[in-house]
C-alpha cells in the first residue's frame, strides 16, 4: 500500500526483454537501502525488487502489466517516480494506493504557468465513474486531486514542489501515463453493480 507521494526519482538505466517479462534496473537514491522482496511503486507500478546492486535496484514485470500500464515503453534514461510503501505508524499524506494501475490515461493538454501548471487527462469512457470532482486519483504514482470533471476528462492542479521533484514534469500532450483510480470509489461502484 502506497500514499502517492512520491520519494525520489529514479533513472531507468536498463531494460531487457526475457519472453514475458520486462527486467528493468533502475538507479536512485534509495535503491541502497531496499531489499529483495520489497514492493515499490514505479510510476505509480507496484513492482518486487528482485535484486540490489550498490544504487541499482531490479524489477520485473509480467505480461498483464506490460499490457496495462505503460511499462511497455519505458526506455533507458527515463525518469521515474518511486515511493516506497508506506508503514502503519506514519501519516497519510496522499491517499489510499495500492500500486495496483488500472488502466493509461492520456494528457490532452497543458496549461498554466511554471508557478500553477495544469494538466488536462482523458479517460477511456469505462473508467469516468471513477473520476469525481475534488476527488483523488494517482498518475504515474503522483496523488493528485481532480477538478474540471467531465464525462470522460479532467484536470490537475500541480504544485510547484511537486512539479520539481517528480517526472510529471516530463508528461507532454499526447503522452499516455499510468492512472489508479481512487479504490475507496471503485469498492463503493462495484458494491453498487451488484446491489
């Protein structure tokens, strides 16, 4: 469980194709202390280390990710959000966040300026009940408030910090990116198809 505030960035400096799966290494700052078995998200992904080497950490991911999350197109240099999970004793700053991505969005626009940048997403049509007015969402493992709700597209309000300190900075329009929806809200619709 995640709280979409991201930790650090990381710098993917390697990425492999081995049949299904996708090993991808990535270099950061926290990489040295993370041990085999840890869940981490990536960009929102949560992925199991599978091996540290010094500042190098190794991920891998399966066919059902590849497919769902952008993952896929990850190339070496990319930068990368990377939150640790988050322990019961601390506050939760974000949200609810399982690292659990449930489909891509694409950013259909940008606007603002350096101090109050603002990104526009859509959504498949599938997925606009999960999206409310001031409600959460996670992008590229950012927690992220949503306003200017439409059927199926909505806007984002980044803060300078966060702009700054996260590869949201690099999403351009037209770029697809990682998207959970609130799951508070998708155990209330489920609850609701089957009632």
């Amino acid at each position: 469980m995640f709280t979409g505030i991201v930790e650090c960035e990381g710098t993917l400096v390697n990425v492999v194709r081995e049949s299904d799966l996708l090993i991808i290494e990535i270099q950061s700052r926290v990489s040295h202390e993370l041990k085999v078995d840890q869940s981490v998200a990536h960009n929102g992904i949560c992925l199991t280390v599978t091996a540290v080497n010094g500042n190098i950490h190794r991920v891998c991911a399966v066919q059902e990710t590849i497919l769902k999350t952008t993952i896929g197109s990850w190339k070496v240099g990319d930068m990368i959000n990377l939150e640790r999970c988050m322990t019961l004793n601390g506050r939760l700053d974000g949200h609810l966040v399982q690292g659990h991505v449930d489909a891509t969005a694409r950013c259909v626009g940008r606007s603002g300026n350096e101090q109050n940048p603002v990104s526009r997403f859509a959504v498949d049509t599938a997925f606009s009940h999960l999206i409310i007015e001031k409600g959460s969402v996670c992008i590229n493992g950012t927690s992220l408030t949503c306003y200017n709700v439409s059927k199926d597209e909505f806007d984002v309000a980044i803060i300078p910090y966060t702009f700054e300190h996260t590869s949201i900075r690099f999403i351009n329009e037209q770029d697809h990116v990682n998207i959970e929806f609130d799951v508070i809200g998708k155990y209330v619709a489920r609850m609701h198809q089957i009632s």
